[in-house]
C-alpha cells in the first residue's frame, strides 16, 4: 500500500523532500502521531514547522528515516568488506520492514567476478523466500549497481532499489545506462538515489586513499632498497 502511495507521489514532491535540512526531519519523525493531532502536546516552533510541510512530505520524511535505518546496515556490509580489504560495498534486502539478506563485496577474496555485493543478497533472500521472484522487496546498497547487479535485480523483479551514493564511471542506475528503470523491459525496479550519499561516498573515498598510499609507500619502499 504504501508503495503504491509513494509511486503516485511526484517526482517534485521527492525533490522538496531531500531540501529539508536533517535536524528538521529528525524532529519531525520523534514527535509521535498522537502528539501531532494534539496541538497543546507540540511546541509552537514544532507546530509551525509542521504547517509549512504538506502532509504528502511529511509520509516521505518518515519513509527517509527508515531509507536512512537500512543504509546503516548495508554500511555495515560495506564496512566487512573494508576489513578484508576489499572495495567496501554492502547492501541488504528488506521485506516487510525486515532485513531477509545481507551480502558484502567479497571479489578479490573469493577470486570471484559473481562475489559482489548483491548478487550475494539475492541468492540468500531467494533461498530464505524459496522462490527466486523477490516482489515486495527492497535492496539497499551503498554504491549504485553495476550493469552484472542491476540486470540481476531487474531479473529477480525487486520491487525497490535505494541508492547510497552513485558511480559515475560504472553505475547502471542513472550513471552510465538505466538498466533498472529501462520502460523496454518487462520489470522495472524503482530507485531511490542519494540516502547517506556522503557516508557510502566517504568511505569508498578512505579505501581508495588509503589504497594509494599504500602503493605510494611500496613503491618509496622499492626506491629504498635500490
Ligand atoms: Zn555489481
């Protein structure tokens, strides 16, 4: 149902969404229902600030709560990965407010092209679902899949796919192709882009820093012994 309610929502809505400044949202999301409805329990500043944002907004700052909620666990993934050196990617896959598989970048580990991150999240929410159609459900992944995760995605019909931070060079979800949202196909998954943009981004951007100057003091250290 709710999903259904967020597809009608337009994509203008979704844009005035991201501009409301995080402290705002998070005051919004701890007042509770019932506190909403009465007036005297909310603080004026709190009621006016209500007031400004349309009912249809204030569902979505609850939905990018829970968005931002399962983007920590899939850092989490991420976060394996880093610890075996691994370029850190994580996602998981949430059905019905549930986290039913995790899966983390294990390539180099593995010697594995197939080891990404979700493609590993698939097969576990398939055989935990015993059916390989994973309808109904959501992938959260750190970094925007590539063309191998998101054809997988597109074939697995995942309802909802939500995007930590994008991947200009590579990414199949808006960067390079749309191979998630392609109407040519029989699926579509929808994407949500951006949520935790900057931890997912920052670190990938640590890895990759630290991977240089790894290199660069190998190569200092070569120079040494000549
Ligand atoms: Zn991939």
């Amino acid at each position: 149902m709710k999903q259904e309610k967020d597809a009608a929502v337009p994509a203008g809505a979704q844009e005035k969404d991201e501009a409301i400044p995080a402290g705002e949202r998070e005051k919004d999301a701890a007042v509770p229902a019932g506190a909403q409805e009465k007036d005297a329990a909310v603080p004026a500043g709190a009621r006016e600030k209500d007031a400004e944002i349309p009912a249809g907004a204030r569902e979505q700052s609850e939905d990018l709560c829970v968005h931002e909620k399962f983007m920590r666990e899939a850092l989490r993934q991420a976060k394996k990965a880093y610890a075996l050196e691994e370029t850190p990617i994580g996602c998981v896959i949430v059905q019905d407010g549930r986290i039913i598989a995790r899966g983390y970048n294990r390539r180099n580990t593995d010697k594995n092209t197939l080891a990404h991150a979700e493609l590993t999240a698939i097969r576990k929410a398939a055989k935990k679902l015993g059916d390989w159609r994973l309808e109904g459900c959501t992938m959260y992944v750190t970094l925007e899949p590539c063309q191998m995760c998101a054809g997988a995605m597109v074939q697995a019909r995942l309802t909802e796919a939500v995007i930590g931070s994008m991947n200009p060079k590579a990414g199949c979800a808006g960067s390079v192709l749309n191979i998630l949202e392609m109407p040519q196909f029989n699926h579509q998954v929808r994407v949500i882009r951006g949520v935790l943009k900057e931890e997912c981004g920052g670190l990938l951007s640590r890895f990759f820093r630290e991977l240089r100057e790894k290199k660069a003091g190998k190569i200092r250290m070569g120079q040494g012994e000549i």
